[in-house]
C-alpha cells in the first residue's frame, strides 16, 4: 500500500492501492487505440474537454486546494492560486495550439512543392513532480492531449490524490478514460512505465532521477525525451535597484513554497554599494514571515514537503558552517512535533565551494555574498551545473540586459523573478533540463514534423 503522509503532522491520512504492474500492458494497449481516434478529432472537441476542465478546476478550486496542501504542506492560499493559476495557463493552449499544427508549403517552382506538416507523437508518458502538481502537470498533459496524443500520467507519489482528481476532472469534462490514464506508485513505478512502448517521455522532477531515466533510455532506445529539471537559480541586485521592492520580490522568489519551486531563487549576489542596506530589509522581511499550519489563513510557510529534505539542508548547513559561513537569520530543524516544518536561514560569507551555493537546496535557505562589479557577478552567476533562470534588478534596462545576455539560462528576468509564463518556452539548460514546456516551442515538443516533397 502507498501511505500517504501529511507533512504538517507526520501523521498517514490516506492509503492507496498502487496500479497494479499487471495492469500496465493493458493500459499502454488502450492508450494506442484511444490515440489513433483522438487524433482524427475535431479540435473544437478537445478544446471542449479543456474549457470542461477550466470550469471543474474553477468550482472545485476549494476542495482540490485542501487535497493539496494535505498532500504536500503548500499553505491553502498558495494552493487555491496555483489551482486557479492553472485556468488562464490552460486558456492560452487553448487559444494557441491549431497554428501549431498547421502545415506550411516553404517552397514552389516548376513542378516541386515542399511542404511541412505535424503529427502527433502518439502514447506519451508524463512522469511528474509534486511541488506544482497542477502547474508542471498541465504544462505537459494539456498541449499533449490537444494535439491529438493520448497521456499515461504518473503524478508523483506525494500528489497521488491530485493526480486522480485531475483524471477525474478530465473525465468529467467528456475526455475518453483511455486517453489520459493516472498510474499511482512510487519511482519505481516510473521506472517500470520506462520499458512500455511510449513515443515520448516528458519527465518534471529532479535532476538524479532525470539522469538515471536518460541513462535508463539511451541504452535502448531513440524516443523523445523532455525534461523539466531542477535548478540552483541566482539574482544580482545592482547598486542602483530599487531596494525595497527588490527585497520584497526577492524574498518571495525564495521562501514562495517553502523554496520548493524549480526556480526559487537560491543564491544572491549583491553590489558591494548596496550590501549592507539590502541584507538588513531582507533579513528584516524574512524574519516576518509566518509559518505554520498550512490550513491556516495567514500562513506563508508550510512544512516541507518531505521528509528526506529536512537532513538535506542540515548537512548543508553544517557543510557551509564547517567553511565559515554565518547564519544571519538562523533557521532549521523544528524539534516540536512530528511536522516537516525547516525555518527559513539566511546564511553570510558564502563561497562557492560550498554545497549550499552549489547544489540544488529545494528549501527555505539561501546564501548571500557581496561583489565587487557586474563582471564578477556574471561570473558567479554562471559557475554552477545548472540553467534554469536568472535575474538581475536594476534601474537601468540597457544594463540589464547586458547583464542578462551572458547568463546561461533558460529563462531571464529584468526586476523580477520566480515567475512562469504561457507564452515563453519554459526550458532549462545544462543539468536543469532538454526541450521545453510551454508556448509554441512548447507545443512543438509533442509534435513530430513531416516533410512533404511533392512532384506534381
Ligand atoms: P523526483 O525526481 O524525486 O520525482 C519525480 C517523479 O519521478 C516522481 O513521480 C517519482 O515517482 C518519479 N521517479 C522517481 N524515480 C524514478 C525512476 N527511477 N524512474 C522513473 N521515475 C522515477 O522529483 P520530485 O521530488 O518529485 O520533484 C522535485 C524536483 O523537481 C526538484 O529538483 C525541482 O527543481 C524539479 N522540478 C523542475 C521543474 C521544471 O520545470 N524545471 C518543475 C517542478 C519541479
């Protein structure tokens, strides 16, 4: 049985019967045939499906929202946004994704027309994370069902609930039972779902698991690979930021989620010009910030959302500690009660040999260091295995951007940070991923390209 725990207590509030390996062929059997019909379906009628599923998330926000943050501590107001949240992300695939797939004729003369056109991948497994369930699994389930695949889902085993709601919600809406198929169970369920015959793997979730499934998949086989991954994100506060505004973004694009966001921003640099005045309004700030039960309004912290986490940052700590870090704001462990519950640390005199500025810390820590100029800071910003985002937070644009162009990263923010859009490719680079979500170059991903020569 799959014990699902609630982080806020400890306490098991839920047993669920994994799917059963025995099941497994069977599903992947109507996954193709549901496929090979969905695909000649009038796009009218799958945005029907979508706008079914908007009006579900809508009505059910409240009851779905409490789900959630049982399943994985995210306080109720940050779970009724993420769920709400969803809605317009869903709308924009919806308004978008026909002129993905129209075809385009890019050359004729004489008798020879060459045309390009797209197909749909066909059975596509979505492996997923728990930290935005509804977020990171619409980014892929949506623009996959639209297209014309069918979806075998596997939420993770800490939203094993959400995951079925999200069926359910879909069903609910008029989408076929065998077009998109929740599979509950643990990793090495996903591992499993790997020797299926899928035409793509779109994988959200950290980055040993995303480099064990390539190894898994390259020894064998060529089909599609997506991944979403993790990421150790940086902002740079120049000399001429508006400071408080920069703090208040700042803090939030940390401790959001309990820093359990892909691009929570996980390391800061700061102009030498500005050091002092940034670090005491933010520590000022993180020092108010509420945690508690995740049920109740007012909280901003919630516990984390696994266990395993909590000895994580510890060692972090002691690691960064060992090499002469300070704790300005001192956080950690929360001896009382049986809880997940991390208090957010702010830690000084960082460098980069330390894990805490080097690997991925998925919680409510952060490390601050001061720099000179913008050249050490690009320098700083760039020294790490991954690639997710980056800012950068100054008045002036044309620096900025400057500034932002030599980051190698997926995605940049000028003044702002911690923030995913629809209408951009959400695509990691170096450890933090390959492909992308989201937008036309999203959409693309679960497409696969026809080349037309014709004689005439
Ligand atoms: P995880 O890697 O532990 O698990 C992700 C999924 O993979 C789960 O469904 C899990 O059951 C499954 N899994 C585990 N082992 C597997 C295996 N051997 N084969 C196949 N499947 C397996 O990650 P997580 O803790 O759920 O998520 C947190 C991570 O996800 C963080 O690193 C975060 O940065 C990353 N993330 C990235 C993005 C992005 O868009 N780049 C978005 C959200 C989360």
């Amino acid at each position: 049985m799959l014990e699902l725990v609630n982080p806020a207590t400890g306490r098991v509030f839920e047993k669920l019967e994994p799917t059963p390996i025995s099941d497994l062929n069977e599903m992947f059997g109507r996954a193709q045939t549901a496929q090979k019909k969905w695909k000649k379906s009038s796009y009218e009628d799958r945005k029907k499906v979508f706008e079914g599923f908007c009006e579900g998330l809508l009505d059910q926000a409240e009851p779905l929202a409490k789900i959630l943050s049982q399943e994985m501590g995210k306080p109720l107001s940050q779970a009724l946004g993420e769920i709400r949240s969803t809605v317009p992300r869903v709308k924009w695939f919806m308004e978008n994704f026909e002129k993905c797939l129209e075809s385009q004729t890019v050359f004729e003369e004489g008798e020879m027309t060459e045309r390009i056109s797209w197909d749909p991948l066909g059975v596509v497994l979505n492996i997923s994370a728990w930290n935005f369930p509804y977020f990171v699994g619409s980014n892929v389930f949506v623009p996959a069902l639209l297209t014309g695949n069918s979806v075998i889902y596997k939420p993770s085993e800490v939203c094993s609930l959400t995951g079925l709601k999200i069926r359910e919600l879909l069903l609910e809406s008029g989408l076929g039972p065998d077009l998109f198929q929740t599979v509950i169970g643990e990793g090495s369920v996903g591992q499993t779902l790997l020797e299926y015959p899928v035409d793509g793997v779109f994988f959200t979730g950290s980055n040993r698991t995303g480099i064990r499934i390539s190894q898994e998949l390259a020894g064998r086989t060529t089909i599609k690979v997506n991944m979403e991954l993790g990421g150790k994100d940086p902002a740079y506060i120049c000399e001429d930021a508006a400071i408080d505004e920069t703090v208040d973004t700042l803090v939030d694009g940390v401790f959001y989620n309990a820093g359990q966001s892909c691009c929570s921003v996980e390391r800061i640099y700061v102009h030498k010009d500005v050091y002092e005045r940034f670090l005491e309004q933010f520590c000022l700030k993180v020092s108010s910030l509420v945690m508690g039960d995740p049920m109740s309004e007012g909280t901003y912290l919630g516990p984390l959302a696994r266990k395993e986490q909590l000895a994580f940052l510890e060692e972090q700590k002691r690691d960064a500690l060992e090499k002469g870090a300070t704790e300005l704001v001192k956080g950690g462990l929360v001896e009382e009660g049986e809880g997940c519950f991390y208090k957010p640390s702010v830690f000084l005199n960082v460098d980069h040999t330390m894990s805490l500025m080097r690997d991925e810390s998925f919680g409510p820590v952060v490390g601050i260091m001061k720099v000179k100029n913008d050249e050490e800071a690009v320098v700083l910003m760039n020294d790490t295995d991954f690639g997710l985002t980056a800012s950068v937070h100054t008045r002036d644009q044309e620096r900025g951007e400057k500034i932002l162009s030599q980051l190698d990263v997926g995605t940049v923010y000028l003044n702002g940070c911690d923030r995913v859009s629809p209408r951009v490719p959400w695509s990691g680079r170096r450890n933090s991923g390959i492909g992308s979500t989201l937008s036309c170059v999203g959409i693309k991903e679960f497409l696969k390209p026809r080349a037309w020569q014709m004689m005439a």
